[in-house]
C-alpha cells in the first residue's frame, strides 16, 4: 500500500479542511509549492494535489497545479478540483500528471465518464466522497440520493486507475478511518481503492493495508505531526 500526502489548494494556499467544512480550516500555509517540494525531500513517491477553489467553482489554483507539476522530477502527482472536461484532463497529463482525478461529473454521469476512461485508460481516479454512506458532490455541497455502492458499481469494469473514497465524516478528525466503508466498496469495486478520511496512526495504515486498500491519501494527521512521514516512507511506499 502507498500513502500519499494531500496537498488541499485554497486562495493561493495549503490547506485541511475538517469534515469538509470551508467554514473549520485547521491548517494554512502560504506556499504550497514548497510544501510539495517537502513531502518530496522526505522520500514520498507520489502526491495528491486538489484545487478546493476549481471544486467549488469559486476560483482557480491553476498556476500552483501547474507550478507543482513541471518541476520535471520527483514523485508522481495525481491531481483534481474541478475537472469537468476532456480538455483540462489532457492539459494535466500533458503539464505532468501521473493520474487525473475526476469527481462530480464522473459520478453524475455515467456516459461521460465511461467516454473519458476509454480515451485515458488507467488514467483517471474516480472520487466517491461520502457523508456516512450517501455520495457528495460539488465539493461536499450537493448530496446525492445514490448509496456508495451505487456509485461504484456504475464504474466496474472501466479502465480506471483507481476509485478514491473519501470518508468527509472522518474527514481531518484523526478519529481513525471507517473501515466497514472501505471494506464494504473493496467488496465491490473491480478497480484499486484509495482510501482517505479520519487516517491518524500506523495502525490506521495496517488495518487499511490489511483490508485491501492500494493507498491512502493522507492531510491532517502529517500536517499535525500525528505521523511521522519518515515512518510512512519506509513502511508505506510501495
């Protein structure tokens, strides 16, 4: 299982959000370049970053996405936010992006995502977040009347790199992770689950490493100093 560090754009910054309310931001700092350049220097293979601002549709962090990407060496870089199109997907992988990460459209309509996998197979992560088992949209602001499983079963079988479920109730808690969720969607997807929410300790990684997950993207618990990132390196790299 890999961990992957999260890098949350904001007005211009790196944030964590807690239960993913723009109203509780617990974290805030003004360079998220060179936060990126750290969770580098420390021996992660891969990052995680989303324009929060692209998500909402209330500005864009483009310039830092791109700014992260082209410095050209380092770890791979999945990135998402407001991704809506064929066009801003080939602009990412061609800026650099390892993995592409697809939300609101991918889960509200099942031909466009199924359109997008066929054209960047094994490109693109499907983000599932969930308020206890409902599906949640437009950056956790629409809830939607379909179960996770929903969700997941309107993706099996396309070529996805991943379907990244985010857990919002655990979201930036360090409450541990919900683990009857993420067993429950490991059941059922026919593509490699990313796990995120609530993830506070190695144990946290062991039991999620255990259950099946393939990784784990991982904010307030480095942000705060809950995980040691040299202790996720050497057990969660691969």
């Amino acid at each position: 299982m890999i961990a992957i560090p999260a890098v949350d754009l904001r007005d211009g910054a790196c944030v964590q959000l807690v239960g993913g309310s723009y109203l509780d931001e617990q974290i805030r700092l003004p360079n998220p370049a060179s936060v990126a350049q750290q969770w580098a220097e420390l021996g992660f293979a891969h990052l995680h970053v989303v324009d929060l601002d692209a998500a909402t549709r209330c500005g864009s962090n483009e310039s830092i996405v791109r700014a992260i990407l082209r410095r050209g060496v380092g770890p791979e870089v999945q990135v998402g936010g407001g991704v809506r199109s064929a066009n801003r997907i080939s602009t990412l992988v061609r800026d650099g992006a390892a993995r592409v990460i697809v939300g609101t459209r991918a889960i509200e309509d099942s031909t466009w995502i199924a359109a997008m996998a066929a054209q960047f197979p094994n490109r693109l992560i499907v983000a599932a977040d969930v308020r206890e088992r409902q599906v949640v949209t437009r950056g956790w602001n629409r809830l939607l009347p379909i179960n996770v499983l929903d969700a997941v079963d309107a993706l099996r079988g396309l070529p996805l790199a991943g379907v990244l479920v985010t857990a919002v109730h655990r979201e930036g808690r360090l409450e541990g992770p919900d683990m009857s969720l993420m067993q429950t969607v490991i059941a059922r997807a026919s593509s490699p689950v990313y796990a995120a929410g609530g993830i506070a300790s190695l144990a946290d990684l062991r039991a999620l490493a255990g259950a099946g997950v393939a990784a784990t993207v991982i904010g307030m618990a480095l942000y705060t100093g809950a995980l040691d990132p040299r202790a996720l390196v050497t057990e969660f790299s691969a």
